[in-house]
C-alpha cells in the first residue's frame, strides 16, 4: 500500500467546499482544513505511487480554488 500526504493551499473562502471535494475522491483517507502555511492536509493511500499521483493529475490538482500542492510520499 503506498501513502502520500498533500498539503495545499486555496482560495480564500474555499477550505470547506475544497476539503469536502476531497474527501469525495476514492482513496483520500483524510482531508482536514488546517493552519499554518497550507490550507489543506490530505492524505491519500492506493495499491501504488502511479496510481495515487494519476489521481492526483486527474482529480485533485482540477478542483477549482485549490492554487498550489506539495506531496510528500511516505517512505515507511
């Protein structure tokens, strides 16, 4: 099973209805508003890393409002 964790950071306003998108994407576990630089904290789990960063390229990076990611693969 491979992880990543993705920070992210939004439009003012977006952090519910963005979190919420998230949280609708097969294979997010989690998707929290947090504080701090980023915005958002997902953390998203699949069989392999290409088939979580096709999910990311395809869902999570077109989600209207969302302006930047960084992920961060979970080595253990």
């Amino acid at each position: 099973m491979a992880r990543v964790y993705l920070l992210g950071n939004v439009l003012p306003g977006k952090e519910l209805s963005i979190r919420d998108t998230c949280r609708g994407i097969k294979g997010v576990v989690q998707a929290d508003v947090i504080t701090g630089h980023y915005d958002i904290a997902v953390i998203i789990e699949a069989n392999s890393t290409a088939e979580i960063f096709d999910k990311i390229l395809k869902n999570i990076r077109k989600i209207k409002g969302l302006t930047r990611t960084e992920t961060f693969l979970a080595v253990e």
